[in-house]
C-alpha cells in the first residue's frame, strides 16, 4: 500500500467506478477490464507525455526532414521516458470531437502515435477491437472525458487553481503502479473463473518474498541483483519480490540496483505486466518482460539469475511446445537433460502436465561460481511431490535437485488459497549455497492449518494468510527445527530403488536350484529339442557357474510371476540386506534383475505428518457396551410391554 493510502483509494475508486458507470448494459462485467485496463494505462501515459509533447513534436518533425528513420532512442530522450507519442493530439484534445466518426479517427492516429513498446501493448490487450463496439454504444467520447476529467489526476504533477491553490497532488510512479495492480486485483476477483491462471494471491507472494530473500538478508551487499520469472503473468511477483529485496537492503543499509527479467505466454497477462512495468517508469524491465513461451522458446538461453521465483500453471498440458521442440525424441534443449553420477536423466515429464518443467528451467540458470549463488522459490501442487515411476522424468527431476543437495524446504499451504482451486499446493524453496546446518538435509513444514477463514469466498478461495501468519510459516522455515509442524530429513530419506525380482518359467524335467552335470544338461536338451546354447536356463542375466563339468542352472524368468519392489535407500543392508529379509523366506527361488534396478524419489507430507486419532480405552469402550445394552434392555421390556398389553386387551 503506497504512502498515500488516501489518494490511492480515491483514484482506484474512481476508476472502477467508471466500468459501472459508462461500460454497464454494454459489457458484461467479465469484460470490463478490456477496455479499462488498457485506458487507465493509455491516460497514464499521456498525462506522463502531456509537459514534453510540443519537444517531440518538434523533434520528430526536424527528423523526419532530415530523413532519419531510427528515431527511437531520440524522441525517447526527448519525451524523458522509455516511451512517447508524435501524433498531434493529446488525449484531452479528443474530448472536443462532437461527432462519433471524427472521434474514431483522431482517436485511431492518436494511438498510432505512440513508440513501438506501447503499440506492443495495446495490441497484446487487443485493445483496437473495442474501438467499434464503444464507437457504435456512443461511449468512446465517455470514456475519454471520464478519464481527463479535473476531479482525478492521473498525471505525475500536481494541478492547481487559477489563484495557484492545489487541487490535486501528483500520482508518482509507484502509487500508479500500485493503483494498477489493484486493478488488476479486481478485475480477477470479478472473473474468477481464470483468476488464478495467472494471479497468485498476495499474501502467497509476500510469504513467497520472505522465504526467497529472508534468509539471505545479511548477506545483502551494494550491489546489483537479478530477480526472474519465468511464468511471470501480470508481474505481481516480480514486484513484491523487488519491493522486499529494496526494503532488507535499505534496512541493511546497503544500496542495490535490481534488475527484472520475466516470460509470459498469455497475451493479456503480458501487456499487463508489461504495461506495469511502464507505468512505476521502469523502462528498462518493460524491456525485459519477454513474450513466448518459456519451455520451447527461451527469452534468456545465456543468462542466470541471482533469485527466481514462479507459480507455473500445473496439470496443464505441454503437448504443443514438446511438438515444437522436436518431439520427445527430438529435443536438444540442453535444460531438459542432465549428466549426473555418470546418467543421462531425462527430465522430460509426462506431456499432461509440465509445471516441474519450469522448476528445471530456472534449475538451468542459476549461478554457481558466485558467492550467493542463486535462490529458488516455486509453487507446485501436490502431482510433483509423488508422480512419475523410478526413471520416469518427474521423478529424475527430484532425484537431480535432492541429489546435487538444492532443496532446502518444501511448505504445505492450506487448502483454497488459490482462486480456481481447492486442490493442496506447496512452496518449493531451493538453493546451490545451502547454510551449513541445512546441507544434507530437507525440512517439511505443514503450514495446511495456518490461515484465517474469508468473510466472502473469492471463487475457491475461502481463506488467506495474515501478516503475523506469513511471519509465523516464514520464522519456522528460519528457525530450522523440528517441532510438530516442521520436520528435518536426510536427503536419502526420500529415495529408494526399485528393484525387479524374478522368479523360474516351470519346464517340465527341469528343477530349480538343482545343480546338473554337463550330461544331464545334452539329456535336457534332447528332451526340449534345442542345443545346448539354446537351453532357456542359459540366457539369464545371472552368471553361469561351471565347476569341472557341472553347470548351475539358471531359468528364464515367468513374466506372470515378476514383481517389483521399492527399498528405501536407507534400508538397512541396502538392497541385499531387504531381499534376504523380505522376499527369500517367501519365495526362495527368486532373484532380482540387477540391469533393471533404478532409483527413484518421492515425498509423501501425507506419511509424515499423519496423525492417527488415539485409540479408545478399554474401560472407554467398556462403558459405551454398557450403556447400549442398557438402552437395549430398555427397549426390549418395553417392547414386550406392548405386545403383552395388545394381547391381554384382544382377550377381554
């Protein structure tokens, strides 16, 4: 919330309040937010451009006769801004147009004025479209003299009375940003149906903030810093998470120049954050917001990043981008493969759904010959904690991070944080410079029960985190001790191996186990018509004992009778010792298929913080059969009562 909570809920009123006071009976409401959007981020930036337009005009013009055509980086300077307009018109210019058709077309080359980065924008929004439908509800010229009106001030300077009394303070950068994304706020309330695609709750973000940057807070430097998303949507994270960083500097007495990168493949979502980006006069991260997809078409292929943080959509499918990056088979993409213990993982996870996917992205641009490296902060749900068989990608995915030692924690949010979504999620938090007493380790914190009910359901959304909640999650992550919610596991704590156990095909004359001389074994053959390099017992992956002219048999194996089993990796005695445990006392001609062992990973916050509800007593039970026998008892007399007294009145 800025500084001026007073000007800022005045203009944000005022705005929504034109949606319903010009838009209604012409828009639904889901649809709103088309138009108000792009005008709030249109009038922003005219009243940005309003003190340098008759500069740029003229610049333009002596450009354009000395016939330069790469004016941007000119009329930029000129204009003082990362962006400007050479039509001839302001937006209050347009108000004086009386007839509709006149106003369409000045309206139309006011816009075509604008610098490439805001024609991106507006395109992005599609905002064009809306023109004919405002043009022909006669409300285009509404809208516009709505948003010049005297009684709000969308400009960065103050306005005055002709006695120089103020009416209005200016609205600096961050203020309009805020104001904006407040917006944005509710307009995905009003359309809950897709909120959450691409709108992480801000109490999420914040704890997300805290957990990313919290626990490097003095190690904070005068420096630059890198912050990246790769599923950046309308930028809300982004923002906190430069927010949060610039506060434990300033806090830290430390001045930091930090730097936003972020790629989003949803295009209104795109202009938005893009948008924001302009209106806090951030030119430069406007430029660094990439539109295209993040899994086949990569913004940023030679960069790493100091912090990195994501809510990437889960249970999506990722056909379309596997089609254009060569088919699973085909891929070349160097983030989705890693040598590690002398393997080659695939990371490639099922095509259903590629949220970890974005995990291995950012895995790919961390920095490692630093002395911070880089930190992690992801959301996921419950699907990569589990899914994905031993060798499978989702599975070499945690077997990668849990193995080179980069999972720090994993926190178990409450139900229905999210918009769209009731289903349970988890914050991933992962460093390459874990502190000492974390390496080697994994914590779990069920944070589910944490959280304070909603008077009014947003969507799914029926509860949310209060400030001293997020510092509570935030302080038990810190404090890194075992207590009922927060767990502490070896890394090997969550791996096994999968092992498969064979057991003999039965042919008839053969006996398992049984040891045969060289002679016995040509007689078998003749029986099985096959010589003896054909013999089935031969082509086992076990090695054949010969000793003098004895042979050991070994058996094809009888694929109805395969089994698989998973042996935690700290089983005592390892493989052997569970085999000889659990499986030869039962089957004693089994042997395990040592070429199919594999190792897999999974984390089960189910098993390890399931609390039973405590047994009854015996005397607690005792005394409820008492009781029931009692009522039976009770019920049987007066049973029996009733039949006694109908019998007794039928005799008389």
């Amino acid at each position: 919330m800025p500084a001026n909570n007073a000007q800022f809920s005045e203009i944000t009123s005022f705005i929504w309040g034109i949606a319903n006071d010009v838009l209604r009976d012409i828009y639904v409401r889901g649809k709103y937010r088309d138009v108000i959007l792009p005008m709030t981020v249109i009038r922003r930036l005219d009243a940005v451009l309003e003190s340098t337009k008759e500069q740029v005009l003229n610049l333009n013009k002596k450009l354009d006769e000395s016939g330069i055509t790469s004016k941007d980086p000119a009329l930029c300077n000129e204009a003082g801004n990362a962006f400007y307009n050479i039509s001839p018109f302001t937006l209050r210019d347009l108000r004086s147009r009386a007839r509709q058709q006149q106003l369409r077309s000045d309206f139309e080359a006011y816009l075509d004025g604008f610098s490439p980065n805001v024609q991106e924008i507006l395109e992005k929004f599609k905002f064009r479209n809306q023109i004919p439908t405002m043009v022909e509800a006669d409300i285009l010229g509404s809208i516009i003299a709505k948003f010049t009106t005297p009684d709000v001030n969308l400009s960065p300077h103050p306005t005055y009375d002709h006695d120089g009394n103020l009416i209005k303070p200016g609205l600096d950068n961050h203020t309009m940003g805020t104001i904006f994304e407040e917006l944005i706020r509710l307009f995905n309330e009003e359309n809950n149906e897709e909120a959450g695609e691409h709108f992480t709750p801000r109490d999420v973000v914040t704890l997300m903030a805290n957990l990313i940057f919290h626990p490097m807070a003095d190690q904070i430097k005068d420096a630059t810093y890198s912050v990246y998303d790769g599923a950046c949507g309308t930028g809300g994270m982004l923002t906190v998470a430069e927010e949060t960083l610039a506060k434990l500097a300033a806090e830290h007495g430390k001045d930091v120049s930090i730097h936003l990168f972020g790629q989003e493949i949803q295009p209104e979502t795109y202009a938005i954050s893009k948008a924001d980006m302009l209106l806090k006069g951030e030119g430069d991260a406007a430029d660094n917001i990439k539109y295209c997809s993040t899994l086949s078409s990569d913004a940023f292929p030679a960069m790493e990043f100091d912090f990195m943080l994501s809510n990437p959509p889960y249970g999506k499918s990722w056909t379309t981008d596997l089609e254009r990056m060569g088919g699973r088979s085909g891929i070349m993409d160097p983030r989705f493969t890693a040598s590690h213990k002398d393997e080659e993982l695939s990371l490639l996870t099922r095509s259903s759904d590629g949220q970890l996917l974005f995990l291995v992205n950012k895995l790919a641009k961390m920095k490692h010959t630093t002395e911070l490296g880089s930190r992690i902060v992801q959301v996921h749900n419950g699907s990569s904690l589990f899914t994905g068989d031993a060798g499978q990608g989702e599975s070499n995915i945690r077997r990668w991070v849990i193995e080179n030692d980069w999972l720090e924690a994993i926190i178990a949010l409450p139900l229905n944080m999210f918009y769209n979504t009731g289903i349970a999620t988890y914050i991933w938090v992962l460093s390459n410079r874990k502190s000492a007493q974390r390496q080697g380790k994994v914590q779990l914190i069920d944070a589910s029960g944490i959280f304070t009910p909603l008077r009014k359901n947003l969507g799914d959304k029926n509860c949310h985190l209060t400030t001293e909640q997020i510092d509570q999650i935030t302080r038990m992550f810190l404090d890194f001790k075992e207590t009922e919610n927060s767990k502490i596991f070896p890394n090997e704590a969550f791996g096994y191996w999968k092992i498969v156990v064979e057991r003999p095909l039965r042919l008839e004359g053969i006996e398992p186990g049984k040891v045969y001389k060289a002679s016995e074994i040509k007689e078998l053959c003749k029986t099985h018509k096959c010589s003896p390099e054909g013999v089935p017992v031969v082509r086992n992956v076990r090695q054949v004992r010969q000793v003098g002219q004895d042979v050991e048999v070994e058996y094809e194996p009888d694929v109805a009778l395969r089994d698989t089993e998973q042996i935690p990796l700290l089983e005592e005695g390892g493989i052997e010792g569970f085999f000889k445990r659990e499986v030869l006392p039962y089957t004693p001609d089994a042997w395990i298929d040592h070429a199919k062992t594999a190792i897999g990973y999974e984390i089960s916050f189910t098993r390890h913080f399931y609390n039973p509800a405590p047994m009854r007593t015996l005397e607690e039970i005792g005394t409820e059969l008492l009781a029931l026998q009692r009522e039976g008892d009770g019920l049987l007399e007066e049973l029996v009562g009733t039949i006694s007294y109908k019998l007794n009145g039928e005799k008389k």
